[in-house]
C-alpha cells in the first residue's frame, strides 16, 4: 500500500536526518575522501519523485543546516543544493520516465556541478590546489545511488513507519 502524504514527508524528513548524519560521521581519513555528498544524493532523489513537497526554498534550508553541521561558509551548501534541486525540479518530468542509468548520469553531472561550485567557493575564499580527491566523492555518489533510489523507493510500498 502506497504511504499518505503526512507518512511519505515523515519518509523524507528521516531520510535527510539520515544523509546529514552520514555526511559529518567520524569517516577513517581513507573513506573521508570519497565521502559522497549524501545530502545531495537524497535531494536529488526526493526532488525528482516528490516536487510538489520538495522544493527549492526546502533545498535551501537543508544547505543552509549543512553549512552550520560542516562548518562550512554559510550559505556554501544552501547555494549548491537550491541549484542542483532547481534542474530536478526543470527535469523530474522527464526523469521519471528515465532508466535508473540515466537517472545515474543525471546524477554524475549534478554532482560534477556542485563539486566544481564549492571548489570554486573554497578558491574565492583561499587558494586552494586542485586534487585528484576532487573526483573521488562524483564517483562514490554516483555508485551509491542505486542503492540510495533503491530503498528510498522501497518506502513508497510500506504500510507503516514504525
């Protein structure tokens, strides 16, 4: 059975909770690097399957806790994941028609597009090198989100949360 409305933005809620814990968990320094984006990945996914919950002003507020939990400069985040939820949002049409490997493209150029805003952020603050770790949380996020559609998806046919 398919979950109402109050359950499924209950689904959604949890799921971000989730992803910012993921994102700022004590990682070894060899898994720190290709952390992906969990944040990110879960907008994206939300965004595309409940627009007309998930929106750009909900992109925001989630950058905008992202940015006090990482530390980052406030607005950093907020900025990347208003952007990356508004070309969901322009798309998600077409996205729901897509096979889950385009969707995975999709994905990849999302990412590219957020990782090249907060390394051109970072860079505007102080010079920053540029890294070969650059590429490794486009290429894990890019993995992980079958998984992360996956069970994401699997919520749509439960009954009861909890």
């Amino acid at each position: 059975m398919p979950l109402n409305s109050k359950q499924s933005y209950a689904v959604y809620i949890f799921s971000v909770i989730l992803a910012m814990i993921l994102k700022i968990a004590p990682w070894p320094i060899a898994f720190a690097e290709m952390n992906p984006d969990w944040v990110l990945l879960v907008l994206i996914y939300w965004s595309v399957n409940m627009p007309e919950r998930v929106g750009i002003f909900n992109a925001f507020f989630i950058g905008l806790l992202t940015d006090v939990l990482t530390g980052r400069l406030l607005g950093e985040y907020a900025l990347v994941y208003s952007l990356v939820c508004y070309f969901c949002l322009n798309s998600h049409k077409q996205l729901r028609h897509f096979p889950l490997l385009q969707h995975c493209v999709f994905v990849i150029i999302n990412l590219t597009l957020s990782q090249i805003l907060i390394f051109w952020m970072e860079n505007i603050q102080s010079i920053t090198q540029f890294q070969g770790a650059f590429w490794q949380p486009i290429l894990t996020g890019t993995l992980v989100f079958p998984i992360i559609h996956w069970l994401l998806s699997r919520t749509h046919n439960i009954r009861k949360i909890f």
